[in-house]
C-alpha cells in the first residue's frame, strides 16, 4: 500500500518573507527542496526586499568609488 499522509506528518518549513509555517503541497513535490515562501505575495515581498539592498549596496559601493577616486586625482594633481 501507498504511505498516505495527513496534514500532521505533512513536512513543514518557515516562510523566508513572513516567518510563518507552512505545509508541503502536491504541487511542490518536484521542488521542494527550492521552496522558500508561502504563496507569490511572500515571493514578490521577498523579491522587493533583496532589490532594495541590492540597490543601496551598490549605491554605497559607487559612493566610496567615487570618494576613493576624487581622493586619488586630488593627490595627482598636487604632485604635478
């Protein structure tokens, strides 16, 4: 006989966008393992989170370049 499963021995897991459990569904079987969030709002909530800190990385990062090399040119042109 085929195992059958109730929603008790269901595995779970925790929802990366939100914190909140949530259950194995049929659909998933295949990509479980790749599964992070509850349902597409959760996915789209996530997906704007880590393009916001993306975003401001890179501004940080282009901030100190641009620092850095105003330093440098300022010194090139003292030693001329």
């Amino acid at each position: 006989m085929e195992k059958r499963y109730t929603k008790s021995t269901l595995p779970e897991k925790d929802c990366a966008a939100c914190g909140w459990p949530f259950a194995w569904r049929k659909k998933w079987a295949r990509d479980w393992d790749d599964v992070k969030t509850c349902s597409e709002r959760c996915k789209s909530e996530l997906r704007r989170r880590e393009r916001k800190i993306r975003i401001a990385a890179s501004k940080d990062c282009n901030v100190a370049g641009n620092a850095s090399q105003s330093q440098s040119s300022a010194g090139a042109g003292a030693a001329k």
